[in-house]
C-alpha cells in the first residue's frame, strides 16, 4: 500500500444480524462489535493513519427498544473504564461528537473523563459520533450561525467551523460493513468527495485482513475532486 488515508471514518454495521446467526441477543453481537474496534484502532495506529472516526450510535438508534439502548450506554461506559489504559500505552486520543445532551449522567462523565486523560495524546485521532445525525449536525450548524448574526458565509470553509468536527480533517475513506451501501445519515457535509467502500463482512467479523482490503482498493481509486487526471498529475 502507497498510500494510507490520513482520515478513514466506519459505519459498523451487522451486530445484531451477526448475533442471531448464532441464536443470540443482539447485545451478544455488540459486545463481540467491540474486540473489532480493539483490532482496528491497534492496526491503524500500526498504519500511521492520523485519524480515526467511528459511527458508534446514530440519532435513530434512540428509536430501538430502551432494554437494548441501556445496554449499550452500560457497554460503552464499561469498555471506556477498561480500555482507557489500551488508549494511553497507544498514544491515542480520545473524541466524541454528535448530539450529547441526550446521554444519560454517568455516560457523559465517563467519555469526558477520558477525553482529559487522552487530550495530550498525538498518534491516533479516535472519533466516536454518539447520538449523531448529519442532517442534525447541519442544522446546529446553521443555528450557531444565526446566534452569531452572520448574514452571509462566504465559502465552504467558514460554515465548516460550525460543524462537530470543526477540528477534523474531511475522511479520505468512509467504509461501511454488514452488507448495506447506504451511508445512513453519516457525515453527510463531510464525506462529499470520500472514497466510498462497501463490505458484506459483519462488524464482529471485521479484522486487521477486512482493513486491508479496503486500504488495497482505496490504493485503486483515482481521486480526482472534479478535476481530470492530467490536472492533477501536472
């Protein structure tokens, strides 16, 4: 591989099917969905990719039954407090981003906590998006445009600065797993010139050999942004 993205973001799709293939509760998945991210935040800090943005729990999950909602939160607090050593021993720094205010006490103490402990941290960039939805993102947005009284936004770069990930560079790769190709309302303004790949692998099965793989055909793509090849080739 030439080239390895600086950005790469992740819709971690298939848990809850990769669960019932095996007769089990789909928290039985999301549980094995979390030894993947231990896999892939370890490769990519090996790759020297800079950072790392991961769909972890969209806007709409909100609508799935509270039984499963609450063992989620319960799952990522409880992954945070014995991962967060992993974090550090890795020179990782920790993000979150996306609509918080609807996160119970305990889970926004948790992911600030660790968002101190790691701020320091320079070799990996890891973003959860938690209770996100790019559509939403725009509208915040906009809304703290209009706090601000600006009238007018004169390029692409001055609303970017209103965004949840103001400080985050747009991904070079978005890769989707579970056998779906949507992008499913994932960083909508962000991924507009994105190289887009698609896996019928299930999250929990997703591994280090699933990464490359995406990483060997991203090495195919020719990345134009609107121009022709001899443009940017000179």
């Amino acid at each position: 591989m030439k080239l390895i993205p600086k950005h790469i973001a992740i819709i971690m799709d298939g848990n809850g099917r990769w669960a019932k293939k095996r007769n089990k509760p789909r928290l039985y998945g999301h549980k094995a969905g979390v030894k993947s991210v231990k896999k892939i935040v370890k490769e990519c800090v090996r790759l020297k990719v800079q950072f790392l943005t991961l769909y972890t729990f969209s806007n709409e999950n909100w609508n799935r039954p509270n039984t499963e909602i609450i063992g989620l939160l319960r799952l990522l607090v409880s992954t945070l407090e014995k991962e967060t050593r992993l974090l550090i021993e890795n020179n990782v720094k920790f993000n979150v981003f996306g609509n918080l205010n609807k996160l119970d006490l305990i889970t926004k103490r948790k992911l600030k906590k660790v968002e101190k402990i790691t701020i320091k941290n320079s070799k990996l960039n890891l973003n959860l998006a938690i209770s996100y939805s790019g559509r939403d993102e725009i509208i915040y947005a906009v809304n703290q445009i209009l706090k601000k009284n600006i009238k007018h936004i004169n390029d692409q770069l001055s609303f970017k600065k209103y965004l949840y990930t103001n400080n985050l560079p747009d991904p070079d790769l978005l890769i989707r797993t579970g056998d779906e190709c949507r992008i499913s309302n994932f960083l909508l303004w962000q991924i507009a010139y994105s190289e887009l790949y698609f896996t019928e692998t299930l999250w929990p099965d997703f591994n280090e050999e699933s990464l490359h793989s995406a990483l060997f055909d991203f090495n195919k793509r020719e990345r134009r942004f609107g121009k022709i090849s001899e443009q940017i080739n000179g």
